[in-house]
C-alpha cells in the first residue's frame, strides 16, 4: 500500500496528469514570455513560481523585475501553455523597482 512508498519520491508521467481548467504547473509556466495584453509589449520571462498562501506569485525578469500575482482576470489575461505566452493586466506596482 500507500506506507511502502513513504520517505520515497514518487512521480506520474506529464500525460498522465489532470489539472483543472486553467490550472498549471510552475515547470510549464517558467521561460513563457509575459506580455502586457493591453499594449503587446513583451515585460520578460517567468523565473520562478513563488508560492504564497493566498495564491502564487510570478517573478518576471526582464528589462526590469516584475512580482505578478497569478489571480485570474485581475492580472492574468490569459495563459497559453502550449505556445509559452502569459498575457497580463500591467499595473502600476508590479515592478519591483516602483515605489
């Protein structure tokens, strides 16, 4: 059963795994361009997915550092995981060097 596999990693194959709509997993979403939707700008790349409790956090680094809450329709336009292109809601803040 489940306790011969404890204290051991254990993983699935891609195809294998089911996520709901719109759900990724931060692999896919790291490297994908960021775009500011309203203006097609391209912003940088996603580095890493922060995990915070209320929701993950996209570090994006281009010309300038970017921390973009991954909320839905509040700053995340859309994800296309397949052609690595996350769409954003740019607003004022997001860059890390703004005060």
């Amino acid at each position: 059963g489940a306790l011969a596999l404890k204290g051991r990693s254990v993983a699935i194959r891609r195809t294998d795994a089911r996520l709901p709509a719109g759900e990724f997993f931060d692999e896919e979403l790291e490297g994908c361009a960021v775009v500011d939707d309203a203006t097609g700008e391209e912003l940088g790349t996603i580095r890493r997915v922060l995990h915070y409790p209320a929701h993950k956090v996209y570090e994006v680094r281009g010309q300038r550092e970017y921390l973009i809450p991954a909320v839905p329709e509040v700053f995340i336009a859309s994800v296309d995981a397949d052609a690595g292109v996350v769409r954003i809601h740019m607003m004022k803040g997001l860059a890390t060097d703004e005060n």
